[in-house]
C-alpha cells in the first residue's frame, strides 16, 4: 500500500497561489502577493520551487479544471524546468 503523503500545514496554499505562473509563466491575477512575490522576483525562485511542489501545483490544475476542458499540457514550467522532481503523486 503506498505511503500517504502529509499536506504542509505551513503553507496550505502555496502550490495554489503559484498554479497560474507555473502553468502560463505569468501571474495574471496578483496571486504571488499572497506569498511576498512580484513577478520580477518569482523567476528566479519559480524552479527550485517546481521541483518542491510540482505535483501539488497539477493537482491544484486538474481540481480547478474539473469539468471543463483540459488545460495545455506541458505548462510553462514543464516545458521550462522539466518534470518535478519525485513525480505526479495522485493520478487522475
């Protein structure tokens, strides 16, 4: 039986705050100021978070695109950066 991953209770938003730069490279709706970002600053920073939270960020996507269609795969930081490290966690 595979090991059940705990969620951070730290920062329970995180991998949603920063769903919208990871999949278009752009942060449209101000959502990285929830977590002291600007868009200038988020670059640099946004690959070793990939890395960190990739699979939380798909599937932060697939829930928000529950329903309609699918989004474009690869997303921005797939394409930039690669598959995350560790893999998709949960299979949809």
């Amino acid at each position: 039986m595979p090991v059940r991953r705990r969620r951070s209770k730290a920062r329970p938003d995180e991998a949603r705050a920063w769903a919208m730069f990871m999949q278009s490279g752009r942060d449209f709706f101000d959502d990285l100021d929830a977590v002291g970002l600007t868009q200038q600053t988020a670059e640099p920073i946004a690959e070793a978070t990939w890395h960190r939270i990739g699979p939380d960020v798909l599937e932060c996507l697939d829930a928000l695109y529950n329903g309609f269609p699918p989004y474009e795969r690869p997303i921005w930081a797939e394409r930039e950066f690669g598959k995350p490290r560790g893999g998709r966690r949960h299979a949809r």
